[in-house]
C-alpha cells in the first residue's frame, strides 16, 4: 500500500476550521437532499 502526504497550507478564512468558523456540525443528508443516505458495500 502506498500514499503521498500533501501539506495544505491553512486558510483562516476557512468556515470548517478557520479562525471565526461559521460550519459547526455536519449537514442532515437526508433532509438536505429528500434522499436516503445508502452505504457501499
């Protein structure tokens, strides 16, 4: 198995994880969309 780390420099004006972030919990899929959430498997 193999992967690559890739550094992102940080935004503060990020709404997830900025300095003032305005997105505190997940979205509702579910409501948001009018479909059910499916798992692949």
């Amino acid at each position: 198995m193999e992967f690559r780390e890739v550094k992102i420099p940080r935004d503060p004006d990020c709404p997830l994880c900025g300095d003032n972030p305005t997105i505190h919990e997940l979205i509702d899929y579910e409501a948001f969309c009018g479909a059910p959430v499916t798992t692949l498997g």
